[in-house]
C-alpha cells in the first residue's frame, strides 16, 4: 500500500463490499419467515434492521482489521482477507444452522458439535467445506487489491452515502423496534430471531412514563417470560412421605435418541413391537422436548425441562433417583454419547457413585454396541441381593447410523449424509429409509436386552419404559426443519412410549402423556411414595385411568411450548415474546392464545421455584 492513509480507506471500502456481500447472504434467513410483515410498519423494520444490523456487524469486523493495517501490504492484505472469509463463512454457516434449526449459532450448539459425538460430517462433506473456505479467502484477497486499485478513488461517491443510509436504518429500526416492544406489535418482534447477534433497543420504562405503552401487551409479554431459571428451588414441595417397600422390582429404561413415533412399526423396530404387545402402549406420548436436554431431564424429574438451568446451578438430584437410592437400588447409567454432554453427570445422576460417562467407539453405532456390551457384563455379575436400575441411552438414529455390512436395510436409501444439500427441494424418502435402518439396527440391541431379561427369567420382575427422548424431522411439514430442537410439531416431539411390567393392564392409551408423568408413576407404584403427586411432578399416574389432558409443556433450549390437540403455542423464555401455529408449524391468523391454559402452565414452570 503506497501510505497508511489508503491503507485505511482500502479497509473501510473492503468493509463496505463485504457489507453488501453478508447482506445478500442474511437475506437466506427471512425465507423461513411464516409470513413476511404485510403491514408498512413491520415491513420497513424488516429491511431497516437488516441494513443496519449486517452493516454494523461488518463495522465491528472491519475495526479489527485496523490492528494489521500497519504491516505490509502483502501481509495485511492476507490477513484481512482472511479475517473476512472467516467472518462470512461463520455467517454463511449460521444460515444453514438457522435454515434446519431455526436458531442461530452458540455456546450450546458449539458444545455439542465440538464433543465429536453430536455431529459427525462425511469426508466429501468436510472436503466441500475446506475447498469452499479456500476458494472463498482467494476471492477475498483478490477483492482487498480491486478495492485499493479500483474503488479508493471514488470512496467518497460510495463510503458517505453508504454510511449515511446504514444511519438511517439504526437509527429507524430502533425507534420502531422501542415502540413496537411497548406495544407488543409481533409483526415486528418476530423479526427479531432471525438476526444473529441482534440486542435490539427498548425502552419500556420510558415510553410508560410517556404514556405510550400497551400495559396489556406488555403484562402479557411479562407473563410469557419463563420464571424458573431462579437458582432457589422449592423441589420437592414437603418430604416425601413413603411407605416400606417388600420387594422392590428392578426398573430397566430403554431411550433411543431421536425416535420418531411413526418408526415404531413392526417393520422398522420388530423386537421393541413385539414385546411391547405384552405391555402398555401408549400411542399420544409427548416428549418433555425436542432436543436430548430437555427430554431426559422431564423423563426422570416430572416436571417441565423449563427447569433445567436452576436445577444444574443447584446440582439437584430427581427424587425418583433419590428414592432409589434410599431403597438400595444398583443404579448404572449406559449412555451411548457422553452423560457428561449434557450435564446428566450433575443433575440426574448427580449422586450416583462410579458413573459410567462414555463409551468407546468411533461411530454412534460401535459405542451402542459397546452400551450392549457393557450392560450383558454389568447384568451377569451384578449383586443379585439389591433392586437395580439401569438406564440404556442408544444413539445411532440420531446419527443416522449403522454397520456398513448391516442388513436388511431400507431402500433407495441415502449413502451419505451431507448436511450442505438439505433445503426444501432434496427428496426425503432416501434419507428416511436411512433413518429407518439405524431405528432397525437399534432396535436389535435393545432386543438383545429384553431377550436376556426374559432368558434370565428377570423380566417378570422388571419395569421397562421403553421410548425415545424427541423426535427427528425429515422435512416432514415442507418448512425445511431437518433434525430437532427447532420445532414443537409432531415429528419432533411425538415419541414412542411402552411400560412392561408385572401386572398391569395390557393394551393401548389413547389419551394425550407426557414424559413427565414418568417419575410419579414409578415412585407412587412401584417404589413406595405416599405423598401426593402435585409435591413432586407436575405430572399424572400413567397406571390409573388417564384423564383427557387438553394441553401439554414442551420446551427447547430458548423456550418452551403449549401443545393441544390442534395449536402449537410457542413462548420465547428469553423475550417473552410468541406465535400461535397450527401442528405443521404454520401461524394460525388473527388468533389469540387461550390465556386459561397459558395460566395453568405458567403455574406448572414456576411450582418449584421459591
């Protein structure tokens, strides 16, 4: 660079293109909007907010940049090419998060994706990625020369009247976005979720002393905010009241992850189907969530997941682990991912000694052969003198996988899965016979259980539940959701769920469960607890006759769900903020939430907080 005055205004110039370029790439995010805002006021927020946002993103980008502007041109130029090829893809990544997740990249995600057992790419899919991030840091470096060659000369043609309209925008999106959050106006607020890194203005307080508020709107948005990420807890309610237990059956949970319901067929998953006749199937079982976090905490604490942050703060135990222990059950946990990730190791399994924390294997389906493993050696050496409790956790749906050698499989089936295709156009039918081959496989492993609990002549003095922790979307709603923990449909909520076990009446429930009706079922029949169920659970006993539920809770990472029979009523627990859906997760137009239920299950997410 010829001195350090171009150099600047070659970055600022650089900036600016990239600015344009990272706006077209955001635009892929307002395709998954519901409706895009009709009304004039919603509609400017939507394009001020955009221009305003990506451009400032682009700023902060560009201010540190000007920590390598003093080196040489060359080196600069490299490394400023670099910082802008790493900023886009993370923003091109995000979209394709955001596009199967409806989320944006963070912590969590990261977490997961980094523990090598959430998400595994194919070699084809990891050589697209390094190519394309080559490929895009030459455009880069290409673009920092035409930029100081061609477009310094004219910056202030571009620069100031760029700079000006990016203003403009901010300074409109937050005036708009100030008066839409005091007045609970969603064609606004919805717009919200689809910007990464987006903290936009309000100022609730101040339009309030102005007089320029919707008290009601706000009330209601206040309301929606979930409560019980309080770090005090009131759980259980009192001490648990109990009775001596003679002979304490053993208890067996057999979990596959992500296990849609319309899979557990006598094709798909024979063995589970076949012993599941001579048990309890439960055929409208809602998960307690759509991701793997939310649906074991509500499978062994009855209560909404909502919960799940103050109750890891508290390094909380469930009293359905608590009463085990107290009645001298062997507990074993089999997790085929790691118990660590999530934190079961400090909640569910919080005081369970000699915790088994992973398993080994390079593949989901070899560390659910080693759960099996380990589970037949534990079974055959274990102190027959105590009750027992084990806790089998397969994993390879949701990796969409199995031996290379497996058969049978279902067919055309999907040889690879490369995330990068799935938009709304791929053909899902080779994809889901892939699904349904992994269910297959798993459902072989999980036979081999029952089949040696039922050898050992131990069957008939075990509980089983047999379920799956949520769902997995196929692009079933045409929406492009491709996975879970992204929408509260059926797909990724709705999971299979059977109980064997001596004595009950066999046949089939009709009406709406829950995963946290669980933990109050087994401790009031089966482990001795007299207290009453609304102490401890927010949920039912699966064993008496099933009352007709109206509605069910269901949460995410970010927020939680009211579902019926016909709407999906979907809460953010950060903004408070909602949209009513239909069960294909569209928005039902000009309706309103039923408020009597809303209430009811603001009651239930706030029971065990102090």
């Amino acid at each position: 660079m010829k001195n350090v005055k171009s150099k600047y205004t070659t970055l600022g110039l650089f900036a600016l293109v990239n600015a344009l370029i990272a706006i077209l790439i955001a635009m892929r995010y307002f395709q998954y909007l519901p409706v895009i805002p009709t009304d004039g006021i919603g509609f400017i927020y939507l394009v001020t907010a955009v221009l305003g946002h990506i451009s400032m993103l682009a700023g902060v980008i560009a201010l540190v940049g000007l920590l390598v502007m003093w080196l040489p041109f060359g080196v600069a130029r490299c490394l400023v090419a670099l910082l802008a090829t790493l900023s886009l893809a993370a923003l091109t990544i995000d979209t394709f998060v955001f596009a199967q997740y409806r989320f944006h990249i963070n912590a969590v995600v990261l977490n997961m994706v980094l523990s090598g057992q959430i998400v595994e790419f194919a070699l084809p899919t990891w050589l697209k990625v390094i190519g394309s991030f080559v490929a895009l840091w030459l455009m880069q470096w290409w673009l920092v020369g035409v930029t100081h060659r061609y477009l310094t000369p004219m910056r202030w043609r571009f620069g100031k009247a760029f700079s000006g309209l990016i203003v403009v925008c901010v300074l409109v999106s937050s005036g708009i976005h100030v008066w839409a959050s005091a007045n609970g106006r969603q064609s606004v607020l919805m717009t919200d979720r689809y910007l990464p890194l987006y903290y936009p203005l309000t100022a609730n307080s101040l339009m309030k002393k102005m007089g320029w508020v919707d008290l009601q709107a706000l009330a209601n948005e206040k309301s929606l905010k979930n409560s019980s990420k309080k770090s005090d807890l009131h759980y259980p309610k009192s001490p648990l009241q109990t009775e001596s237990v003679a002979k304490p059956l053993n208890v067996v949970f057999l979990v596959i992850d992500s296990w849609r319901y319309d899979s557990f067929t006598p094709e798909v998953s024979p063995n589970l189907w076949r012993y599941a006749q001579q048990g309890r199937i439960y055929q409208h079982h809602i998960s307690t969530g759509n991701a793997t976090r939310a649906g074991i905490f509500g499978l062994f604490y009855g209560i909404p997941s909502t919960y799940w942050q103050a109750f890891l703060a508290n390094q909380r135990s469930p009293v359905l682990m608590d009463r085990m222990q107290q009645l001298g059950y062997d507990i074993q946990a089999f997790g085929s991912a790691k118990i660590t990730n999530p934190e079961f190791n400090q909640t569910v399994f919080r005081h369970v000694p000699n915790l088994r924390l992973e398993s080994d294997g390079n593949s989901p389906y070899q560390r659910d052969e080693d759960v099996n493993h380990d589970w037949m050696q534990w079974f055959e050496h274990r102190d027959t003198s105590k009750p027992s409790f084990s806790f089998l956790f397969y994993d390879a749906p949701h990796g969409y996988d199995f031996p290379a050698d497996y058969s049978p499989t279902f067919e055309p089936m999907l040889k690879d899965v490369d995330y990068l295709k799935l938009n709304n156009d791929f053909d899902p039918k080779p994809f889901m016979n892939r699904y349904k081959t992994s269910v297959h496989f798993t459902d072989g492993l999980a036979g081999q259980v029952l089949d040696k609990l039922k050898a050992s002549g131990q069957l008939d003095n075990t509980v089983v539940i047999i379920t799956g922790d949520h769902g997995q979307e196929l692009n079933d709603n045409k929406l492009n959701y491709w996975g879970h923990n992204s929408n509260f449909t059926n797909y990724q909520v709705h999971v299979p769920f059977v109980v064997l076990a001596p004595g009950i009446k066999v046949g089939e429930e009709l009406n709406m469960t829950s995963h946290q009706d669980v933990a109050p079922t087994l401790l009031h029949h089966f482990l001795g607890v007299t207290s009453p169920i609304a102490d401890y659970s927010t949920g039912v006993d699966l064993l008496d006759p099933v009352a007709k539920r109206d509605w069910i809770i269901s949460a995410k990472y970010s927020g939680y769900a009211v579902i019926t029979d016909k709407t999906i009523l979907e809460v953010s627990s950060v903004t408070g903020g909602y949209e009513l859906l239909d069960k294909t997760n569209r928005p039902i137009s000009d309706a309103k939430p039923n408020f009597s239920q809303l209430q009811a299950a603001l009651e239930e997410i706030s029971r065990f907080s102090k």
